[in-house]
C-alpha cells in the first residue's frame, strides 16, 4: 500500500482524511471524513483535534502533541496505528490511523489519514 507522503497527499486520498494546524485545530478535512464520522467540513474546521479523540485518549495525545512540537522527535509518525476516533454522534470507529507532520513557515502542521478496520 503506497503511503501519503505530504499533508495534500493525505487531503486527497482515497481515505477518511483530516488535517491539523500546530495547535491542534482542525483547517481541513476530505468528503471521506465527512461521510465516516458525520461532521460537516464548516462544523468541524476551527474545532480542536480531541473532538474527535476518545476521552480516555485526549490527555496522552496532548502530552505527546506537546512533546513534539516542542522537540520535533516522535514515535507515531510515519507508520500505521490502530486509534479509534469519535464521529459526531459519539460512535468509536476503530481505524487504522497513518499520520504524518509537516513543517510549513516554521511551523508544524499535521495529518492523518484513518482507515477504517470495522464495518
């Protein structure tokens, strides 16, 4: 499976696919996110990234988030993980979630694309 290799790369795959800015706000998403989790582009774009994290998640996600804006060194980039992400009613999607960052202007931008493994 050929893997995304730039943030436009992810915005125009075949999957589910969401795009964050170095805050954790959300300035894009696909029409295959859209239709996956229920959000509307204009709903969810502005809105922090952990609305669509599972509770129990945000806050290691948010030490981690931190940690690498901070020192640019991660383990999760690059390589296939299996998360689950909230849609808008509420529902865990289990997904295989390939992410990656990108610096633009010095700053970080991320995303990810969430592939899912339940039907």
């Amino acid at each position: 499976m050929n893997r995304p290799q730039t943030l436009v790369e992810i915005l125009t795959s075949d999957l589910p696919s969401v795009i964050a800015d170095f805050q954790g706000i959300i300035v894009d998403v696909n029409e295959h996110f859209e239709v996956l989790t229920g959000w509307q582009k204009q709903e969810i774009i502005g809105q922090l990234i952990s609305v669509i994290l599972p509770s129990y998640f945000r806050e290691s996600h948010h030490m981690g988030f931190s940690r690498f804006t901070a020192s640019g060194v991660s383990t999760i980039l690059n390589h296939p993980l299996e998360l689950k992400v909230i849609t808008k009613d509420e529902r865990e999607i289990l997904s295989e979630h390939y992410i990656l960052a990108e610096e633009i202007d010095g700053k970080w931008s991320f995303g990810a694309t969430l592939r899912p493994l339940e039907s």
